[in-house]
C-alpha cells in the first residue's frame, strides 16, 4: 500500500529530480518540458504551475515513509472529463519489481473517483518496453503511434499513446 501526497508548495518534496541523473532519463521522465540540464527557470515554472493547480502533481510513498514514486496528472479538461497521466517515474533501486503498477493503479483511482475524470491518457516511448508493460499490467491500451513526435540528440522519436476510459461514469 502506497501513501499518496499531493504537492501543493515550493516547500513539498521535489527530491525525485535526483532520481533523473541522465540527459537520457529525464527524456524519457518527460520528454519535452525540461531540457538537459535542467534549468532553475524551467523548474520554477513546473513549481509554479503546482502552486496555481495547472496541474495534479503526487508523490508516492511506501510504509517505511520512503519516497518511492511520483507522477503528474496534466492537461486536465473539466468540460471533457479527460486528463494525461505524465511524468511517471519510480524510485530507481525500487524498479521493477511491481511497483509501477502499484503506484498507476493508485493514479487511476484517483483520476476517476476524486478528480471525477472519465479518460485517462498517457504517452510513452516506443522503446520503453518496461513502462508499457507496466501500464499494460494496469489496464492501458495502446491507440495508436505517434510517429518522429519528438526530435531530440539529432533524432526523431515515436510515442505510444495509450488510454483508460472509467466505464463506471457515462
Ligand atoms: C517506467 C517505470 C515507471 C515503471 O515502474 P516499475 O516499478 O519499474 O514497473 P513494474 O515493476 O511495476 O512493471 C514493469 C513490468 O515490465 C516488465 N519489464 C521489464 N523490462 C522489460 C522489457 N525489456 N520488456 C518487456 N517487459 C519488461 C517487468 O518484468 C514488469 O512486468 P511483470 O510485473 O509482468 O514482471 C520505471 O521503470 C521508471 O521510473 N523508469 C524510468 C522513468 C520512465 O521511463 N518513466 C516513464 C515515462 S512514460
């Protein structure tokens, strides 16, 4: 059982941006928001947009108090009841052994039962075979690929885009 926090301040605990030690990691945590390295002005705008409520951010701990997880939930839209789960990253010592998936599951539920939502979306690396997994492990489904979506080191880069529909609401 994982407890959740939902960051509201400059004063929460941000200290996942250690976990993202690579310009190749922090790619894949977020793909286009931050750039390597990361700049103090790009990290007072995502802290900022918590601060306004832009944006659904949520650490995840296990039952020792360790920060295992976090992830944002973005692009929120009240009128069409749809948001994107982004910036998903567990704890590295922590990876694949479940709980990924404990932590999305956790999303989930939130997404549907607090925030009210009926879609959740989220896009992943074409290459980021233990994530897709993960999320597949959960109940996402693949739609589709959004091919050469990023360009970055020179290349172009496909994402997945993947969903879950809450067929409890209408
Ligand atoms: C992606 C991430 C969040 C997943 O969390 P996790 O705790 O490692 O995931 P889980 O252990 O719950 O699930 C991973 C699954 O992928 C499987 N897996 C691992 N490597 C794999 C591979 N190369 N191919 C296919 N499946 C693989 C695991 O065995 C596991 O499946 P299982 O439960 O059937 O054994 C985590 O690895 C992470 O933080 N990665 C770095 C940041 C990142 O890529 N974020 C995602 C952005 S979209």
């Amino acid at each position: 059982m994982l407890n959740l926090i939902q960051l509201t301040s400059d004063k929460d605990d941000y200290s996942f941006f250690e976990w993202l030690d690579t310009q190749e990691l922090l790619f894949m945590w977020t793909g286009d928001i931050f750039s390597w390295p990361i700049r103090p002005a790009d990290l007072m705008t995502y802290v900022n947009r918590i601060r306004k409520k832009e944006l659904v951010s949520l650490n995840f701990y296990n039952s020792s108090g360790v920060l295992v997880g976090h992830c944002d939930i973005d692009n929120i839209s009240e009128r069409h009841k749809r948001g994107e789960m982004t910036r998903v990253v567990i704890l590295p010592q922590f990876r694949n052994s479940g709980i990924g998936q404990q932590m999305v599951s956790e999303v989930v539920k939130f997404t549907f039962e607090k925030l009210n939502l009926h879609r959740l979306e989220l896009k992943v690396f074409d290459f980021n075979k233990n994530a897709i997994r993960c999320y597949e492990k959960v109940g996402f489904n693949i739609e589709g690929l959004l091919k050469d979506f990023l360009y970055d080191r020179g290349k172009f880069w496909n994402l997945y885009v993947m969903s879950m529909i809450n067929n409890v609401t209408t």
